[in-house]
C-alpha cells in the first residue's frame, strides 16, 4: 500500500512538471514579458535592467527550473494587473471558492445518491418519474441559466437571498470563512444551488443506474434469497457496490466544482479564483493565470489520488492490484 | 414435527404477463419432497426448473406470479404468505443455491462476514456466536483453516471453495430444505464430484430436504434419490432415481438418458433429441413434446397426457395411457401435425 502511495506520488510530481512546463511557456508564448511590466517609452538601458532583475537574461530551461522552485514555494510573482505578489491574491480568493465548492459537492451527494437510490429501487413509482424528468431539466439546462432564473425568483422576486457577493465574513487562522455568520450563509445558497444542481443530476443518475445494475446480479439475489432484510440488501450489499463509479465520478467532478465555478462565480459576483481568473484573462495577467492552472492541475492531481486511496477502501478486489506485483 | 413431507408442491402454475398476452411457465406441476431426500428436477433450458425453484421460495421476477396451486413447507401453506413473513421462511426454513458461485457471494464483504449477517437475521444469537457457528459451518463444509479464511473475501477463494462457502451459507440458519440451482453447473469436473458428494452428506447429515435443479444426467444419477423430468413447464415423468435412469418412459426422458456421453461405449456419435423445446407462446395444443417425438401419432396432437402410474414410475404420455385404443380410433381423422400459435397462450 505505501509503496502505491510513492508511485503515485512520483506519477502526480511528473505530471506538476508538465503542467509547470505549459504555465512557464505562457509567458513566453504572448510575448516578451517585459514588455508587460515595462510602459512603451521605457529607455533600452531601463529595460535591460528589467529583463536581468527578471532573470530574463538566463538560457530557457535555466529559467523553467528557477519558476518551478518557486512555484513548489507558492512564489508566483507579481500579478502584472494588480501590482501586488499573485500568491497573496489567491490566497485572498481561495477560501471563497473552496467554501462553494465544497458545500455544493456536500448538497450534490446528500441529495444526489438518496435519490439515486429512490429512483432505483421504486422505478415505477409516479415521484421516481419526477425526479427523472426534474433531473433532466438539471443536467441539460446551462449553469449560467439556471443562476439567472434562481436569482430572479430568489433575489429579484422574493428578495429571500441576496444576489451577489459573499455577505460577511470571520478571518480564522488566515482563511476567510463565510460559513459562521447569517449574511455569509444566505449569500451562499444560490450560488451553491446553483453550482450543485448539475452535478446532483448527474449523481442521481449514475447511482440509479449502478443500483439497478447491481440490484440484478446473483449475489443480490442470494441475499434476498438467504431472507436479508429489504434496507440490508439496498444499503449494505447493494449501494456499497455502486460506491467505486461514484467515487470516480464525485472525484472528477470535485476537481471540475474548483476549478470551473467561474460561470457561477462570475453570474453572482463571488469573489473567487474563477472571477480572478477571468479578470487576468481579459487584462493578460500570465503570472496570475499561471498561478491558477497549476493550482488547478494540484487540486486533480491531489484528488486523483485520494480517490485511488479510497478505491482500495471500499473495494478489497483493488487492494490486491494496488500491491506491486 | 410432522411425519409428511418437507415440501409439498401441488398443482402449481405460474404465468407471465406480457404485452402480447400471458404465457403459462408452469402448468400444473405437482411434487413432494421428504426428509433427507434429494429429488433431482431435470430438463432443458426454458422447462421451468429455475423457475419452479423461484416459486417456491417466493422469488418470482415480476410480472411473474403464481395463479393457482399450493406450496407446502411441512404442512404450512407458504405460496401467498405477506413479503415479511416469507422473508422470515427464506434462509431460515427454505435455502436457495444459484449456479454461479463466482457471482453469487458479495465482492465486498468477508466470507466470515456474510455469514454472520444471515446468521445474525435469523437466529437470536450474539455476534460473537454467530462468528464461532460461521467459522464451524465453514470447517463442515471443509474449508481448511476456516477461523484464518473467514476474514478472506469471496475472490481469494477458488471456484469449488466458494461453492463450498455458498453451501455453508445456505446451511446457517438449518432450513428444512435447500433449493440448489445448478450448484456443478459452473464448476471444474473433479470439483463438480467434490460438491455433490458434499451436498449429499448434507442432506443426509441434517435430514433436509434438496430440490436439486440441474440438466446433468449424470448429476442426478449420482445424487438423486427420485427424479422429475420437466419439459416446456409440465413434469413428464417422475419415478426412482435407478428406475427412471435405468428404464425410462417417457420419448422424452428417454432421449435424455440417450443423450448421455458414456466411457465403455463404442465411439459412436451421442444420441440427440431432434429439434428445439417449443417456446412457451407457441406450445402445441397437444402433447408439448409431440413435435420432435419419434413416436408421435395422432391422438398426441390434439390432447394433452396427463401423468399416469406405470409401475414405479408416473408418465405423461399416451403410450402408456389406459383406453389408448379407444381415443386414438376417435381422433385417428384429426388432422395431422397441426401447430396453431393461440392454444400456447391459455388465458387471454
């Protein structure tokens, strides 16, 4: 098991080089950098100073090496846009986009697999037939959408939840928590609704679909066969079964809630990585969106391999592939 | 106790309802079971073997349903007992075997931890018993160095181990009877011996009753005290095991024994039964195995033979049927092999 865990972490470290690789060729890519910090009537000398201070001067792979010893430090460099060094402004933005990120996830499966679960076992049922046709609005309806229509009737309409912003927040040990005061909390629902909705669908219907699987094969019947009781075949010996597709497809879609919530982000003014994202996007800040890809890519990879862990959890079959052979 | 039978299965029919009308699967099968008796139910895919084992213990894939007849478990009626209390009867009185042993115990869980649970469903015993009498059923049914292998999972067993660890499920609560579906079917030759002659020391050991559904011959020869001969959902013949495998009535269970590849023989090619088992929308209005029986005459296509007492054996056909004569002089105009689709589907 722990030599598993080297593997793959030796495997996410190739994989962090890669994706170092693609963020330094950014720079180089739109151009000469200092042509971004520097204005237009800046004299040759001045520049030349700039480009050696830069390190800018140095042979290519000289300067990969350097950029990724500092970002293995969180060193990012100075947001061409803002002035000020890129690690403070994600810091700033992360917690904001975690704390959605992690509440819809948690809304997404505790809505999600229940329901998945209900669709399976009473498939002929007039609310199973519900949830279908509910969970086909959810899955084919555009994100950016479904936030205007539920900032519409929440916010506009009822006025119940506010419809931009991120309400108050309480510093605790440097990470800005929405989660403890009133405004933080009711500013989060919609977004986080909104952000979940999706990826509840999606649960829902791959749990179905896995539970009617399972619920067909033979050591099911053998179960029903033996007189378990109804909750200990479906939760027990059924669901359990439908935990190794879930896990895969929770993980992948964790991954995609971080680094993709600039939809929802951006439709409700939540200040996260995504609209920081997309604020260097249309400003050309490269050290910012650098930064963000290869914060992206460690989230993946990071959850990748939690879910590989978790694999071998459930699933004692893959406890034995994961040993070395 | 009652001195009867374990199981009693009278007149059972059991039907399916499909868009294009209801297909009867079982007709009118009727069977007891003592104690410490194996009766072998034999016959072609799609005769209804499973099928009648699936009724029995009340595990009838929808829309199938039983319509008319009685299941007896000693004496007590249990063919349209609630779901709760049948649930309580599953396991505890009536065990069930499937063919796949591979297939048939959960990936997930212990072999130790299974058995626990069925134990702890049924019996009022603490967890720590229950893992001592699984560990015990686990060396009866030979299971070398049960206590270390009750905490392995079902894919660290070999084929026969797990059939032996589905037996010793199957056994954890004593039933009255167990239903094994094709227990060999799945596993090796010299595995397959193994198994039976298990199962047999079983039965014997406990006094249970086992239904034994299988298609091999050579299973049954070796295993079963009587055997039914089922074809297109009706028992055909029925008798001791030596005398229906020795002499056979029946054209059909006749074609069976034919059918059995044998060591000392000449190298000739295996008899074969002409033709497929009809499905069960187009069944003759006849005898149902009239089709593809090398003796077939008139009379067979218009009615069908009810089970009649030859000796030791009871047959439906009207070879061996009294008044033969008489009807086959009645229906020698009727008209020849006539195989209209609508009498399959009995009731509209």
């Amino acid at each position: 098991m722990i030599a598993f865990v080297i593997r793959r972490l030796f495997q996410s470290v190739i994989v962090m080089i890669a994706v170092g690789l693609i963020a330094f060729t950014m720079f180089r890519f739109v151009g000469d950098p200092v042509n971004q910090i520097v204005s237009i009537d800046t004299p040759r000398e001045q520049r030349e100073r700039v480009r050696q201070d830069l390190g800018l001067d140095r042979p290519v792979p000289v300067q990969f090496a350097a950029y990724l010893v500092r970002a293995a430090q969180f060193d990012f460099g100075m947001s061409y846009q803002f002035r000020q060094p890129v690690r403070g402004l994600i810091g700033e933005r992360m917690p904001a986009t975690l704390e959605l990120a992690g509440v819809a996830a948690v809304l997404a499966l505790l809505v999600g697999i229940p329901m998945g679960v209900f669709t399976a076992l009473r498939r002929d049922s007039l609310l199973a037939s519900l949830f279908m046709a509910v969970s086909l609005v959810g899955i084919s309806l555009p994100t950016f959408l479904i936030a205007i229509l539920l900032r519409y009737l929440f916010s506009v309409q009822l006025g119940w939840l506010p419809s931009y912003g991120r309400g108050d927040v309480v510093m605790l040990a440097g990470w800005s928590t929405g989660l403890l005061t009133a405004s933080g909390l009711k500013a989060l629902i919609l977004p986080a609704v909104t952000l979940a909705l999706f990826q509840m669908t999606l649960i829902t219907r791959l749990v179905r679909a896995e539970m009617l699987e399972v619920l067909r094969t033979d050591y099911i019947r053998f179960a029903r066969a033996r007189g378990l009781r109804n909750r200990t075949i479906h939760f027990g010996h059924a669901l359990k079964n439908t935990l190794v597709p879930l896990i895969t497809v929770t993980g992948l879609q964790l991954g995609s809630l971080i680094a993709f919530a600039l939809i929802t982000e951006y439709v409700f003014q939540w200040p996260g990585m995504g609209l920081l994202f997309l604020g260097a996007v249309q400003n050309v800040d490269i050290p910012v969106m650098a930064a963000y890809l290869m914060l992206t890519a460690t989230i993946f990879v990071g959850i990748n391999l939690v879910v590989d862990l978790l694999y071998a959890a459930v699933d004692p079959r893959l406890r034995i592939a994961a040993r070395p052979a | 106790m009652t001195s009867g039978p374990v199981l009693s299965v009278r007149d059972l029919k059991v039907e399916f309802a499909s868009r294009r009308g209801v297909l009867r699967a079982l007709d009118g099968v009727s069977f007891d079971i003592g104690r410490g008796e194996v009766l072998g139910l034999v016959g072609e895919s799609g005769a209804g073997k499973s099928l009648t084992g699936a009724a029995v213990i009340g595990l009838l894939e929808p829309p199938g349903r039983i319509v008319s007849g009685e299941v007896r478990l000693l004496g007590e009626r249990i063919d349209a007992l609630p779901e709760r209390q049948m649930r309580a009867v599953r396991g505890r009185r009536i065990a069930m075997v499937f063919q796949d042993p591979l297939t048939s115990l959960n990936p997930l869980y212990t072999v130790g931890q299974q058995i626990e649970q069925t134990i702890l469903a049924h019996l009022p015993v603490s967890r720590r018993e229950a893992r001592r009498r699984a560990i015990d059923l686990l060396k009866e049914v030979g299971i070398q160095g049960a206590e270390r292998r009750a905490d392995a999972y079902p894919h660290e067993f070999s084929g026969g181990m797990r059939q032996r660890v589905v037996l010793a499920l199957a056994l954890c609560a004593e039933p009255d009877l167990v239903i094994a579906d094709e227990p060999t079917t799945a596993l090796d030759v010299s595995v397959q011996a193994q198994i039976i002659a298990l199962i047999r020391k079983l039965c014997l050991e406990r006094g249970m009753a086992v239904m034994l559904i299988t298609h091999d011959m050579g299973v049954i020869a070796e295993t079963a005290d009587r055997v039914a001969v089922m074809y297109a959902g009706r028992i055909v013949e029925t008798g001791p095991v030596a005398a229906l495998v020795g002499a056979p009535l029946h054209p059909y269970a006749r074609g069976l024994m034919a059918a059995i590849p044998r060591l000392d023989g000449d190298r000739e090619r295996l008899a074969q039964i002409p033709g497929a088992m009809p499905r069960l929308q187009d069944l003759p209005r006849g005898c149902a195995f009239c089709p593809r029986c090398p003796e077939n005459f008139a009379h067979c296509h218009v009615e069908r033979p009810e089970l009649v007492t030859r000796g030791e054996h009871r047959v439906a056909c009207f070879l061996y049927g009294d008044g033969l004569a008489d009807r086959a002089g009645d229906d020698g105009a009727a008209p020849a092999p006539e195989m209209d689709g609508a009498p399959g589907e009995a009731v509209p």
